[in-house]
C-alpha cells in the first residue's frame, strides 16, 4: 500500500487527506460520487465519466482486480478516483492485475484512506463541485491548491462528446441471424451497447459524433441509436440538430442518458444541471405506462425539464414523459406517442448493475419490426 501523502481539495476549501492510491501527481474534474457496491471496472472505462473525480460510497474497492474482459471502452476516463480502503490483495478467478497498478499504469490519479461518507455527504449538501487530488511532488499550500481547483474548467457549459467518441465509424455485426440495421451515434458509447443490439440480431454501424445525416443513412438503417456521453447537453448542438434530422424522417429513435437529454432538446424542452447527480447501479424508476418499479444503473448530472403528466406539443407530435426517478422525481424518459422514438436517461446495457430494463432493446427491434411491416 502506498505511504505517499495526497489531499483533495475541494472547491469551496474544504480539503481531506489521505494517501496516494493509482498514480503520483496532481489532477482535476467534477468530483461526483457513486452508489455501486460493485461494477468498477465499468465505472473508470465508462466514457461518460471523463472529467470527473469519482467518490466510490463503498469502502472496500479493488477487491476483485482488474481483468481483460470488463472494461467498456479503450481505457480508463475517469480524471481522478477517490477510495476508503482499497484492497490489499485482489481475488478473483478472473484478475490479472490489481487496480491501482492498473490505475497507475493509464496515469489515472487517485487518493485513499480518507472518509468517503463525510465526503458524500458534503457533495450531498453542498452540490457536485470542482475538485484537485494532489500528491507527490504536486502537494503544496492549501491556498494555492484551492487557486488551482477554482481555475479548472466548470462541467457546466462542456462539450465533452468528441473527446471520448470514435473518431472513426466501425460495425458490430449480428450474432446469428442479422435481422436490422442501426446507425449508432457515438457520444461516448459504452461496449456492452452494441453489444446488447446484437444478440438480438441487429448489425450496429458505430459512427462519430460529427456524423452528417447523409452518414447516418448510408448504411439504410431500420433505425437510430444515439448513446451515452459526458459533458452539458446544452453544448450538443450539432446531435441535436442531427437527431431532429432523424426525426423528421420518422426512422426509429431510442437514445440512452446523454441521448436521452439530446432527445428532450430535439424536442423543445430544456435542460438542466441535478445538484449531485445519480451514479450508481441501485436507482428505483417507475414506469408510468405501466407502474413497474425497476431497479436500474445512471450515470447523469444533467436531465430534462419537461412536465409530468399530460402528453406536450412538439414539432414532432405529441411527447410524454414515461419514467420518473421515485427517488427526487427527475424525468428518466422520454416518449413521441405519433413517431417511433423513445428514450431513457439510465443503462439498460447494465454493466455493471441490474438488468431490470433489458427489454427495452427489445422494444426497439419491436418499433423496426413495425416499421418494416
């Protein structure tokens, strides 16, 4: 275990010490904090923490290493990573290395030994907020590291999307029988994404945030999947504007998290910033269709403003909200009741986390199946 001092220090001055854990040195981001008890892995490779500094609620983290198999993207994106007692010793059939080996290895810098929970409960009451872990070398007086916290770049206003998606489109075929095709947008896609589509026998065509509506139909796409990201939504300006071109082509939509905030711009509502956010893989979503409580995976800091209630006129037809977090009521979903597009603000890819809303990969092929017929 690591003996090298370290200290986060928060942007309204408050500062907590510990030691070291990852790399030596000195970073910046959102400090947020996640609920998950397991799954992360998938939370340091999931790109829609880029520039974050993740506060792990569990105490005990790295307990089954890191393994080849897990990870949901090229690398790790979180900007720094926050533990109580990390594991001493990994165990698991499947670990080749352990976590803060792996941490260090990517440059990612993190701190351990401090009390999370006085933490959480901070970032609870105070909001998400701007934060430094410093340590090594990069340790100073606590003055100029608050100076250096407050200079860093706010998450509010960022346009993070086309640092983290491909910049290159590519295809997960099919498993088995190919029966669609859809155009993904990449705004920081998760592995298990296109993944999830192709059990299901759908070919997914993977293409860069500044993809052209003409890219998005070369390959005659049954339908349009816009993902997960990081960053404002208020900022995407260019998905957006392509999603209204899918839109207007009546071609069926579903979008996750970011894309579930890129759907409520298309549409007319706005957008806004939650105080600490949801992150974690134990947040209860009602579906008001049906009534069904289900258990489900987020990753957001931003939602939408859009009513309760009765469907909304849009440019588009008739919207309603579908889901609502039963935890502050937030908008967890999005629907048109006259075109076939939908969306979510969780992860129904699930990984890690439950699967309780796997179906709606299903739903999707169901509105291609209907299109097609």
């Amino acid at each position: 275990m690591s003996t090298t001092p370290a200290v986060l220090v928060l942007e309204d001055g408050r500062a907590f010490r510990g030691r070291a854990y990852g790399a030596v040195g000195e970073t910046f981001g959102e400090a947020v904090f996640s609920t998950g008890m397991t799954g992360y892995q998938e939370t340091l490779t999931d790109p829609s923490y880029h520039r974050q500094v993740v506060v792990m609620t569990a105490p005990h983290i790295g307990n089954t290493g890191v393994n080849d198999e897990d990870p949901e993207s090229r690398r790790i994106w979180v900007a720094g990573y926050v533990v109580r007692d990390p594991a001493r010793t990994p165990s698991n059939w499947r670990s080749v290395r352990s976590l803060d080996e792996e941490l260090a290895a990517q440059g990612v810098v993190g701190i351990s030994g401090i009390d999370t929970r006085a933490l959480t409960r901070h970032l609870r009451e105070r909001g998400a907020m701007r934060a430094g872990v410093f340590s090594g070398p990069a340790l100073g007086d606590h003055a100029t590291l608050l100076e250096r916290v407050r200079s860093s770049p706010q998450m509010a206003g960022a346009n993070l999307a086309a640092e983290v998606a491909t910049t290159e489109p590519y295809v997960v075929p099919a498993l088995g029988r190919k029966r669609f095709t859809v155009a993904a947008v990449d705004l920081g896609i998760k592995g298990m994404t296109p993944r999830r589509m192709a059990e299901r026998g759908i070919e997914v065509h993977v293409l860069p945030v500044t993809a052209t509506l003409e890219e998005v139909y070369a390959s005659d796409p049954d339908g349009v999947f816009f993902s997960n990201g990081p960053g404002d939504p208020a900022a995407a300006d260019h998905p957006t504007a392509l999603m209204r071109g899918v839109l207007e082509r009546s071609t069926p939509l579903f979008g996750i998290c970011f894309g579930n905030q890129v759907f409520g711009r298309a549409l007319g509502f706005g957008t806004f910033k939650l105080k600490y956010g949801h992150r974690g893989i134990n947040q209860p979503v009602k579906d008001l269709a049906t009534g069904k409580v289900e258990v489900t995976a987020h990753n957001h800091g931003f939602a939408v403003d859009a009513p309760v209630g009765e469907p909304s006129p849009t440019p588009f037809g008739r919207a309603e909200v579908s889901h609502v977090c039963l935890n502050d009521g937030v908008v967890e979903g999005l629907r048109l009741l006259d075109r076939p597009a939908f969306s979510v603000q969780y992860h129904p890819e699930a990984a890690a986390g439950p699967h309780d809303a796997a179906y709606l990969f299903d739903r999707f092929a169901a509105l291609m199946e209907d299109r097609r017929a």
